[in-house]
C-alpha cells in the first residue's frame, strides 16, 4: 500500500479519535490529526533541523522553512512510537534507534491553530543520507544558537518547530 492511501485517525484536542481519513485525502490547514516529531541531538548538543520540501502529492504546511528533524502523521491503530520508529526509517534510513519522550498534547501553534501532537528526541549523528523527498536538507545549530534563533527569527521556523521547543525545550538533555 502506498503511504498515501493509508487511514490516519482525526482526533479532537484531548487527543481522541473522531475518525478517519486516507493519507492523501487530509487537509492539513482543516483537519486534526496526531502529528508525530522527532528532535535529533547530536553527541556535540547540535540539534538536527530538518528543510520542508515543497510538495504537491502530500503538501507542507510550512515549505522551504527549518523543523523538525522528522515528523509524521500517526496512522490507524497505530502507537506514536511505531510512527517515530517508521518515520525515522523512511526519512532518514535508520532502522533502529533509542528514542525519547519530550511530550504529547494539543500544541497551540497561532492564528486559532493548534496540533495535537507527540514529540520524541534521540541522540546520534547527523545521517549523511536521508530522503530528500521528505526533506530538503538538514541543517545543524548548536541548542543555544537555536533558542535565539527562534525567538529572533521566527519565520525561518515551522510553527510547530517553534510549540514543540516552547512546549518541551526545557526537557532535552542539553
């Protein structure tokens, strides 16, 4: 089965399923459903950003700007760990990894938007190949220069980027 025609849960802000929906069917500036990111820290406390692409199949909220290292959409019956551990497979070709909880919940990210969304971080180095259909590039930043960045330069950020590190920052082993 093709990644687009899988079903993905929509959920209400608790995180609860209120249905489903095929991959290429969602709406990402109308539908809620449960995001999974991961957060790459290198051994030298680098965090892994990660490009948007633009995409026409499967399109980006936020194209051409820094994220997170990896993110997907949970599928149906599917834990966010699996999702973690599938993505990580997919986008960057690491088939085995430890991976960290930061958190999980509604995330607002502005404008009346939010995002309920589980976040996950590990530790390894930068891969030098990843799947340059999922990402555009990686991009390293020291943890600290990050902080700044964020709140000097916002708009080079995802916004998810941005609630992810505001919501759970604190909680990297930094």
């Amino acid at each position: 089965m093709e990644h687009r025609d899988y079903l993905i849960d929509l959920v209400d802000a608790n995180g609860q399923v209120t249905g489903q929906k095929a991959r290429s069917t969602v709406d990402k500036h109308a539908d809620n459903y449960h995001a999974v990111h991961l957060i790459m820290l290198t051994p030298r406390a680098e965090v892994v950003l990660g490009r948007l692409p633009e995409r026409h199949d499967l399109p980006n909220l936020y194209a051409h700007r820094l994220s997170t290292t990896v993110a997907t959409i949970r599928r149906n019956q599917e834990t966010s760990e699996t999702a973690a551990a599938r993505a990580l497979k997919s986008e960057l070709m690491i088939y085995s990894a430890s991976i960290h909880p930061l958190g999980e919940g509604w995330l607002a990210l502005g404008a009346g938007r939010g995002a309920y969304i589980t976040a996950y971080y590990l530790e390894a180095e930068a891969p030098a190949a990843y799947n340059t259909i999922d990402i555009a590039g990686l991009e390293l930043m020291p943890a600290d220069q990050l902080a700044e960045q964020l709140r000097q330069h916002p708009a080079r950020f995802s916004l998810t980027l941005r609630a992810i590190w505001d919501s759970f920052g604190d909680q990297f082993p930094l």
